[in-house]
C-alpha cells in the first residue's frame, strides 16, 4: 500500500468535508475493530444506502423525489434515468 503519508500539514477547504468525514469514520472503525468492538456497516441491512444517477426537476427536492433511487429494497438492481 505505501509508506503512510503524513497528513499533519495538510491544507484542506470546505469543500473537502466529504475527505474528512471518510478518514474520520475510517479511524474510527479501525479503533472499535482494535478494541474487538462491533465494526459499523457490516449488516447489509446498514448497506441500503447506495449511489444512484437520477434527473430530477428543478422544483423537486432530492430529499423527497430520490428516496426510490437512494434506499431501494435488497436485492434490487440500481437505478439510473
């Protein structure tokens, strides 16, 4: 995998959120898996979420409109419009 990188100087922006809340989540599962702590996400129940190409009008919220795409039942193929 690499040498680990030193990531102490680096300089995020408020749009890297997303980067941050990964690793922050990343340490934290390697943490519970340290401690033999219950690991997050690996019920396939907690796996429901999941990323879908969906067109919307400009009026519809995705909270509302996308929800099919989003959190589609087990077992059922991706959406994509």
């Amino acid at each position: 995998m690499g040498p680990i990188q030193d990531r102490t100087r680096e300089n995020l922006c408020p749009t890297d959120r997303g980067i941050i809340m990964a690793r922050r989540m990343l340490l934290q599962a390697a943490e519970a898996a340290r401690a033999g702590k219950r690991i997050p996400a690996l019920d396939p129940a907690e796996q429901r979420v999941r990323s879908c190409a969906i067109e919307l009008a400009r009026d519809q919220h995705f909270k509302d409109h996308a929800r099919h795409g989003l959190f589609a039942p087990l077992d059922t193929d991706p959406i994509t419009v």
